[in-house]
C-alpha cells in the first residue's frame, strides 16, 4: 500500500532524526506492517511531553492522529512540529469526544485499526505494535491493554482498589470478562471502530468504549502491557475522587 | 402516614427520571399540566388557607404550609432532574458540533495543502463534504 496523501506533508518537516522518521519510509512504501494502523491520541495540557512521546511513536507508527482538546499551553504548537496530523477542537470537550473525533479521522483516512494511546507517555511503542500484530495474526476485533496481566506495572494500593472496583464495575456492566477496564491502550479493528459512539464526553468513556466493543460481537483479546507512572504522569493522572464523577455520569444519563 | 409514601415514592420517580432516556413530548405535557394544578393549588391556599390544611390533614400531615413545603422539595427535585438532561443534551450537542467543526477545517487546511502540492495533479478543494464522518479516503488519493 503507497503512503497516504497526508504523508507528503511531513516531508518538510523539521527533523525529529531521533529514531528513524517517518521521512525513511517515503517513497519506498512502508517496511512495517503498521502502516494501515491510526494512532489516536487525545491531547490535553501535556507541551512538556507531548514533542517526544509522537517523535517516539512516529517511529512505529506513521500515521497518528492527534486531538487537540482546547489545551491553553501551546500543546498543538508542539505536536505539529513533529509532523503528526493535529485536529483542534474549538472548545475542550473532553477526552471521551476527542477520543471519538480522533476515530472519525481516522476512519475517513483508510484505517484498518484504530489504536486509542495516551498523550502523557505513560504508553509503550512497543506494546502497542504488538497489539495490532496480535490484532491481525488471530484476526481480532479488538484487543484491550490490561496493566494486571503482568507485573511490570507499578501502582500505588489506592490507585489498584479503585482500578479493580472500576473493572468490576464494567465486567457487571457489559458481560466482558476484563482484568483492566480503565487502560487507554486500545486497538480496535475498523469495522469494530465504525460501530463507536462515545457520548460521554469526560472520563466515563472508558467504560462506554468497552461496552461498545462488547456489543458488536467481535472476538477481543486482552495483552498485558506497561504502564510508566513517572512523576508527570502522577501529577497530572486524575484523582481518585474522580472515579466518583465517572460512576455517577455512568448511572445518570 | 400517607404523606411518607407519597414522598418517597415522589422521591424515587425523579431518580428515576433521571436515569431513564429523555422523554418527548408526552413529558412536557405532563410537565406542563402539573405545574397548572400547581397554581391553582397555591392560589386556593392562599385564598382558602383552611382548605389546604384540610388536604394535608387527609395525607397526615399537620399543617397546611408543611405539606406546602413538601411539595416545594419534590418540585425542585423535579427542576434538578430536568435541567440536569437538558445540560447533558446540550453539551452532546455541542460536542458534536464542534467535531464536525474540527473534522471540516481540518478537511479544508488538506484539501487547500493538496492544492498547493499538487496543483497541476488534482482538482481544487472539493468543497464541504456532504458527511464528515464519512469524508471519502478515495478521493484524496491520487
């Protein structure tokens, strides 16, 4: 498959030189396999970090889509430098609509897999070329990051309780049998993508995007993958009272 | 006491409502009907005040003005309900305008980019998509 028009707009982007660019696969056609899969990142408030978590990804992935939700600190700025594709919402809307916009994108651009990735770094490259890889090889619908499949993630108790009672939250919800409810780290196949309608704006979109999948019918698979909690990530990650917010926008529609 | 299952079942029917998906137009007559008895409720209990402690004698409640100030809880239990789904309806609504705003512009900035990329290649901006949503991959490629 040749690269994409949008493509021909990096060619004159300044050079992001750290791993291979995606300039390396101009011309040539794609070496990866990864080629046809859309990173949808939802962006908010994150300049300090957002320049290198897409030089990183661009790396895997050359094509990403990034959703800029109303942030005030020059984020987009710093996202187009490295030749990611960056939408703008007016207004912020929150992360559930620029998750849904990001997926409308990249839909309309040819995606085979949509894949849902943080903005804050907290997601790994790595594992989320494997979820496509896995995606495609066993020919899933969707398949959900789970931080409780392996131990390499490491989360504080409180964080944990909330995580499981989030978790069984949804299992009771949508008859999904998940370790992880609340990952960011999605791949969702095209026709899977198509049927997503997320209309809670705020966090709750979590459990919805979840639901969704379950109600299309698709053969779903969970891979463990890392969270990094850094002490970015910390600072910014929502608080625990949140998951307040969340169940009550979850009950009262 | 009858006044305590009317409010709790009062009570109920308004978390109820909540939850349950936005009603049309059978809601807003019903609204709309309440609120009509509602005044001639408050202007018989101004005109008659006997009268209306009679009627909250009748559901066990002692004084006219108490039974006033029940039914001033459930009506503004009922408000909170109601305005509650018409915000969350409204900023649905605005969050899909302003992603079909988003997704247009981001169209038009590709679209007037081609252009000046390919100029001789392709045909000028092809216009407002009819449905972003289902903005045809195939005629941006060349």
């Amino acid at each position: 498959m040749p690269s994409d028009l949008p493509d021909d707009d990096r060619v004159d982007v300044p050079a992001d030189g750290l791993v291979h660019g995606p300039a390396d696969d101009l011309g040539e056609g794609p070496a990866d396999d990864l080629d046809d899969a859309w990173l949808v990142v939802p962006l908010y408030d994150e300049a300090t970090v957002i320049g290198d978590v897409l030089r990183e990804a661009l790396g895997t992935f050359p094509s990403i889509v990034v959703v800029d939700d109303g942030s005030t600190d020059g984020s987009p700025a710093q996202a187009r430098a490295t030749g990611a594709h960056v939408l703008q919402h007016p207004v912020n809307l929150g992360q559930g609509a620029a998750l849904q916009t990001g997926i409308a994108y990249a839909l309309a651009h040819g995606a085979r897999y949509v894949v849902t990735f943080d903005a804050d770094g907290q997601h790994q490259v790595a594992d989320a070329a494997d979820m496509v890889r896995l995606a495609r090889a066993e020919d899933l619908g969707a398949v959900l990051g789970s931080r409780f499949l392996d131990d390499r993630t490491q989360a504080g108790l409180v964080k944990r309780v909330v995580l499981r009672a989030a978790v069984w939250f949804t299992n009771a919800t949508t008859g999904m049998r998940l370790t992880d409810a609340h990952n960011g780290l999605r791949v969702i196949r095209r026709d899977a993508a198509l049927q997503i309608d997320l209309r809670q704006a705020r966090m709750a979109h979590a459990s919805e995007i979840i639901a969704q999948i379950a109600r299309t019918g698709v053969p779903w698979r969970e891979h463990p993958v890392h969270v990094l909690y850094t002490d970015y990530s910390r600072a910014k990650g929502q608080s625990v009272l949140n998951s307040v917010n969340i169940l009550v926008d979850l009950v009262f529609k | 006491m009858w006044i305590k299952i009317l409010l709790i079942v009062a009570v109920v029917a308004v978390t109820v409502g909540l939850t349950r998906a936005t009603g049309g137009a059978r809601h807003q007559a019903v609204r709309r009907i309440l609120l009509v008895v509602f005044v001639l409720a408050a202007g018989v209990s101004v005109l008659w005040p006997p009268l209306l402690t009679k009627a909250a004698n009748l559901v066990g409640v002692g004084r006219g003005a108490d039974l006033l100030l029940y039914a001033l809880v459930i009506a503004f239990l009922t408000y909170i309900s109601t305005s509650y789904r018409r915000m969350s309806r409204m900023s649905r609504d605005l969050t899909t305008l302003a992603r079909e705003l988003t997704l247009l512009r981001a169209q038009v900035e590709e679209d007037a980019g081609h252009a000046d990329l390919h100029k001789s290649s392709t045909p000028g901006p092809q216009g407002l998509p009819r449905d972003t949503a289902s903005t045809t991959y195939d005629s941006q490629r060349d």
